[in-house]
C-alpha cells in the first residue's frame, strides 16, 4: 500500500523502511531478504509493534549518491515514548541511526534495541568480539547461541551460496553501546544465535534492576551495514593523487586532513592505509579530560567516501579508501566497498519509491 514503506534502490539491491509491521528496516540484494531489523521493546514489555506511525520520509540528494530515509513512531505505552530512525543509503552502505526518548517528562528504562536478522539461510558467519583483534568464524548448523556477553560486538558478517556478502558493525559511538557498565544497578546482554536458518543478533543495552534510577536523558544508537553481491565491484579508475592519514579518522585533526587535502586536490584520489580502529581518546568525541568514550571509527570512513566523492565529481574527480593489508578488516565487505566508487543511486520513480 502506498506509504507503507520508503525504498533507496540500486542496479542489485534496495533497502526499505517501513511504517509498520515486525520489521522497520529489510535489505534486499539480488532480490532476496538478506537483512532485516526488527523493532525496540522498552521496559521488556512495551513493543514498538504497538507504536503509532507519524513520519515516513524519503530524501533523494541531487546527485543520487545517497537517499535518505526516516521514521517516526510514538509508543502510547508506559511514560510514552518517542522512536525516530534515519538512514543514510548509498551504494553498499547503510548509515543508521536510531533515537529512543520518553515523552512527558518521563524516563528511558529497560531497553532493547532492534534484533539485527540475517535471513535467507546464509552459509558462513564471523563476528568480530569488543576486543577488536580478531573474526570469530561461527558454524552455522543446527540451533545454538554462538556469542552471549554483556559487551556488545563490533561487528557481524554473513555470506551466501551465491556470493552475497551483508556485514553489520556499530556506529563511532560503540561508547553509548556500552553504557549499562557505567550505570548503577544496570545491566546490558547481546547475543548472536543460529535458528531456524537465520543469524540473529540480539542487543539488550540496557537492562535496569529494582533499585536503579534511569537518566533523564534521550538515547541515540548508530550502527553501519554493508553489502555487496556475488559479482566483482567496478575497479576505482587509475588514481592521480595518493595520499595517506593514518589514525583514528574521528580525530578533528584527521577530519580536517583528509578535507583539505581532497578541497585542495583534483581527479582521481585514493586514501591508502585505512585500518579501522578503536579509540579510547575521549577529546576526538568532544569529551576531553573524560574517560569511557571507546569509539569505531568505521563509519566515519564511509561518510568520508560519500563526502569526498560528492566534492570531486562535480570536477570529473573520484575518492576512493584502500585498506591497509594488514588491517583485519581487509577482506570485508566493508573495505571492498570503500575501495570503489560509489555508484548513483535510482531515482524516484513513484511517491511510495
């Protein structure tokens, strides 16, 4: 039906929001279900399933390089809540963020964010623990939990017989993923599992016992998904500049780094030795002098790669990010991607597009 969902489209894939239903987000490539996320449940009891729709909204970028996608629910449960989503789409990449807040002066308890569902019964599974240090491969056979911890992981990848690759990973803000250690009283358990043919990822960030007080505070959580099909991405065309900046790429000092040099720079450039980390310097979030702000900075590679292409194509330009080889993230879907240029997206076609 016509405003059920909003849909950002390429030549293999689209990736749909939608305003109701068990799912709110599904990613489709080669035209299979390759991902789907469910929806929030606050104080264990009160699902989003049951929230009123009050916002569905596409926005097409000029270029075509990336559509936007946003939602707005409202919860008539509880204290009342408000649940918004807003989704950056471009070619392989999906930018994700999620913001849960009470209404009426009242507070976020309990909290269990979307399950991140892999469907379609994927062949092989790694997952990449807080540590940041290695893959996990995972056997997919059976029924059982294949992770169950109170940190959550980094990332979880999934491939198909056909080629298909999907990875999901958090947001530079893998801090407010971990915020349950640092509250009183509260608690926080993701676990990955194999079911029924599907890997599922579940994140209950936080969990409050009797005694806690929940901050009076809204909460944002950002998360990254990438994907490519079996077929080999388009090489980056011959690069004209080559240029390096190593470190974490949240740091206002890299940030500006790298845009003085693509600002400065014209025709086809490449970023080498790209190796996600984790960071603990709380000042690159603008938190100085804290502590307890770990970020990832993966995602701030992909907005790094949309923005720089946005610049040099007016030109006849192109940017793309080479992982470094020796990075465990060299081999993901995430850094092939990084290493091409983004395609255009489809344009609108009809007003439920």
């Amino acid at each position: 039906m016509t405003g059920d969902c909003k849909t950002a489209a390429g030549e293999d894939f689209s990736f749909s929001l939608f305003a109701r239903g068990k799912f709110s987000a599904r990613l489709t490539v080669n035209g299979l279900e390759r991902l789907c996320l469910g929806r929030v449940t606050l104080e264990e009891k009160f699902s989003e399933t049951g929230a009123l729709e009050k916002k569905l909204r596409r926005h097409e970028a000029a270029d075509l390089l990336s559509v936007g996608l946003e939602s707005l629910h409202e919860l008539p449960f509880g204290c009342e809540y408000a649940i918004s989503r807003n989704f950056e789409v471009s070619n392989g990449f999906a930018d994700c963020s999620s913001d849960i807040k009470a209404l009426h002066f009242g507070r976020v308890g309990s909290l269990d964010l979307e399950p991140v569902i892999f469907r379609g019964a994927p062949c092989r599974a790694g997952f990449l623990t807080c540590d940041g240090k290695r893959f996990r491969e995972a056997a997919l056979s059976g029924n059982k939990v294949l992770y169950s911890d109170r940190l959550p992981l980094l990332a979880v990848v999934a491939s198909w017989p056909d080629g298909t690759g999907v990875e999901y990973a958090v947001g530079t803000d893998l801090w407010r993923h971990c915020a349950a250690q640092n509250i009183p009283d509260a608690e926080s358990e993701f676990t990955l599992s194999f079911r029924d043919g599907e890997l599922v990822y579940e994140r209950r960030v936080l969990i409050y016992g009797k005694e806690a007080v929940p901050e009076k505070r809204p909460w944002r959580f950002k998360n990254l998904i990438a994907w490519r099909s079996g077929g080999d991405l388009p090489a980056a065309p011959a690069e004209d500049v080559v240029f390096s900046v190593p470190g974490c790429q949240v740091s206002p000092a890299s940030r500006r780094e790298v845009r003085r040099r693509v600002r400065t720079g014209a025709g086809n450039m490449v970023m080498t030795g790209a190796s996600p980390c984790l960071c603990a310097d709380s000042s690159h979030v603008e938190r100085p002098g804290r502590e307890g702000f770990r970020h990832f900075d993966l995602a701030e590679y992909v907005s790094l790669r949309l923005w720089a292409n946005r610049h040099l194509m007016k030109s006849g330009g192109s940017f793309a990010v080479r992982c470094d080889e020796k990075s465990i993230f060299f081999n993901t879907v995430a850094a092939r991607n990084l290493a091409s240029v983004p395609r255009r997206l489809q344009q609108s076609g009809d007003e439920n597009v």
